[in-house]
C-alpha cells in the first residue's frame, strides 16, 4: 500500500498545540507553524482502525495492557533495532518527559547534579530545576557543520554530587545518531563514576539512510545494567497525544526503584487508546514508517537544496535522524531576539528559537519538516521573500 504524505489536513480547530496554540506562543496567528514535535500526517491506518475498534465499544473504564501490548513493543526492538528485551524490564508511564522526571525524583536527592548535553530539548532542564537538581552543563562541540560531546569537559564536571546523566540519542535538535564509539565511551564515563544514564531514545525509529540508531543499553551488558532508556510509539507514528511510552529498565534493583516512585506518586495506570495504538503501530507500522522515512528525506533533500540555491546565508546542519533540522542563522547578521522576531512577523513562519534549547543555541532555529512538501515549501519561499526584502531595505 502507498501512502499520502502530501495530502494537506486541516488541524485547526482540533485543539491541536502546533495549530491551535500559535498566538499563545508566538503571538499571532498569521505564521505558518513548523514547530513543536509532531507530523502533521495522518497515523497509520492499522492505528485509526484500532482506536476506532477500542471506541466501539462503549465503556472506557480502568484498562490492563494485555500480553499482545508487551509482545508488540519486544519485536519491535528485536526487529528495528537488533535489541532483545524482556517483559521484566518494561514498565509504562505516560510520556517521556514524565519517565525523565521519574528517574530524577526516583534516583538522586535535592542538591544533586544531573548532566545535559545543550544544545538541547528543553524539558531536560525543566526537569532537572523543577525537583530541585542542579544542572550541570556538557555543551556539545560543532566542528563543520556536525555536533560531538565533549568528553574532556565531561570529565572535569563529575563531582560525588553527579548523580545522573540525560543523554538524547538521537539528539534533538542537532539530529545526530551517535555512534558506537560515542556511545561507548559516553556509556563508559557513566559507569566509572557511578552516574547513572537516562538514554531518551524517543526519536530511534527516524533514522535517514547511512545511518542505525544504536540503542546504548544493547551494546554491553555493563552499559545495560547501568542505563534507563525511554522509548514509545509518539514521535515515529504520530501519536503523542495518546501518551503511552516505554521504559525500559534491565537491572532488577533499578527497576525496582522506578517502578516504586511510579507507585507512590499514582502513575501505574494507562490510557485504553494509548495502549490500542502502541500495539497496532509496532505491530503493522513498519512499512508505513518506512515511507515516512523516504518522505522525510526527500522533505529534507529539499530543504538542503532549496536553502543552498536560495537561501545560502541559513545553513542546514544535516541530521542523520529525527524530522527536526537545526538550522544555523547566525549568517543573517541579526540578534537572537531580531531573528526570533524576523521569521515571525517579516517572514511569517514559526520555527522554535535556538535560545530555548539552552547554551549554544543563539543564532540557531529549528524547523520541523514533517508536514506535506507543499507546507516546507511555502514556509521556505516566506523566509527566502523576507530575505531579500530586509537586503533591499
Ligand atoms: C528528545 C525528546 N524527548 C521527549 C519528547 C516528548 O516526550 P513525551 O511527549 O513522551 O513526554 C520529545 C518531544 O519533542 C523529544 O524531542
């Protein structure tokens, strides 16, 4: 079956946060909005139809995840990303960002330092200021057009109160797809002093050609038993709004701990569609996914080349996954504040401001390509419209 990416959907008026939300965040609505996470694609059919056949039926009371639901989620790390798990290490919570909270609250106390890698999605540092944890900031390096961790820096930062470590792989916005060597030594450097990695692994399935998302927990025992991975269905067939992820635990007594601060803050109970759409999208949606990726990818070919001909003075930095292009801006000789306020009011686009992903983000924004190639087009040729008009003024 051939499915329709370039078929434009109307999201507004459907309480939709990229759509609906956009004099809240930006303060009109006259912008197009490339910005929060999501696709503007429909789910895959085998997900509709199996929401629809849950809506059937008339009663929506308290739901159990039945074994098809864990079976669903082991064969589709076994399949995608050569990761043999077990129904043990499984437990659900209603998002990623809240499984990230969990691990802060379940695995350090106030006061302790937990490290992120900006720049970097933002709720990593709400989660960490919120509970009362000090950031402790591992900025990553760009060298021509590409991101990599700073391991030196890594190293000086540890101290006994570093306790716990947010790794985004892939990482958003930078779109890398760390390598083995990367995720070893990263893994490495958390084991030998004793911090404990939290791997955010929601964008695994969205990888471009030439590159395999690795899972850090499936290198070496060692890293597994050390590692908290977070992963879920939201992101890869567009069903965050159903709030349903996975995390995955495999030492016994880590999870043991998670699971208890689950419990004691009331968590333990699942959304009857969230667990209808997990178990059809794992189980039918591998080739659906695959045409998103082609989709993807030609939606990012174009980029590249429409900014390069057209555009030159904003460069793409090339993701090797995930449907979020951080593009430099720095070139347009603008202010981050200038920048922010020319792409919506001069331009008419909303994009995410670099600022908001912590240190080394100024001068930077990100667009989010997962909408009908016609969208990114148009959003483009606003951007391109704008720049001549401010070079002719
Ligand atoms: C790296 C990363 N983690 C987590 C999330 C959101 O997770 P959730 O909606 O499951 O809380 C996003 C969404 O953009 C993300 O990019």
């Amino acid at each position: 079956m051939q499915y329709d990416f370039n078929q434009v959907i109307n999201r507004k008026n459907t309480d939709c946060f990229k759509w609906d939300n956009r004099v809240e965040t930006f303060g009109t609505d006259a912008l197009l909005p490339l910005w929060v996470a999501d696709m503007d694609f429909a789910s895959p059919p085998a997900v509709i139809t199996a929401i629809k056949e849950r809506a059937e039926h008339p009663i929506y009371g308290y739901a159990l995840r039945p074994p098809e639901f864990y079976q669903a989620i082991i064969a589709w790390l076994k399949k995608r990303h050569q990761w043999e798990v077990k129904k043990e290490w499984l437990l659900i919570t209603a998002g990623v960002v809240p499984a990230i909270n969990l691990a802060i609250l379940a695995f350090t106390e106030p006061g302790d330092q937990v490290i992120v890698q900006p720049p970097v999605y933002h709720p990593f540092f709400s989660a960490v200021e919120n509970n009362g944890r000090k950031l402790v900031i591992n900025k990553l390096k760009e060298e021509n057009g590409r991101y990599f961790m700073n391991y030196e820096q890594l190293d000086s930062l540890a101290n006994d109160r570093t306790k716990l470590m947010i790794l985004c792989s892939p990482h958003n916005p930078v779109g890398r797809v760390w390598t083995k060597e990367e995720l070893n030594t990263v893994g490495e450097f958390c084991r030998r002093k004793n911090i404990l990695l939290v791997s955010d692994e929601i964008h695994a399935d969205v990888v471009y050609k030439n590159y395999t998302h690795l899972p850090i927990a499936s290198l070496r025992p060692e890293l597994a038993h050390n590692t908290i991975t977070c992963i879920a269905p939201s992101k890869t067939f567009n069903v965050a709004g159903l709030a349903t992820s996975v995390v995955i635990i495999p030492d016994q007594a880590k999870f043991e701990r998670f699971n208890k601060m689950m419990v004691a803050l009331g968590m333990g109970m699942s959304n009857i569609f969230g667990i209808a759409a997990l178990t059809a999208a794992y189980q039918y949606g591998e080739d659906w996914l695959e045409q998103l990726i082609d989709y993807l990818q030609g939606n990012l070919d174009f980029l590249v080349q429409f900014l390069e001909e057209r555009i030159p003075r904003i460069r793409v930095i090339k993701p090797e996954g995930t449907f979020l292009v951080w593009l430099d801006c720095r070139d347009l000789g603008l202010n981050p504040q200038e920048l922010k306020e020319f792409l919506i009011y001069k331009a008419k686009v909303g994009l995410n401001d670099g600022r908001g992903f912590g240190p080394g983000g100024e001068g930077f924004q990100r667009i989010n390509i997962a909408c009908p190639r016609q969208i990114l087009q148009k959003a483009l040729i606003r951007i391109e419209r704008a720049v001549q008009r401010s070079i002719n003024s």
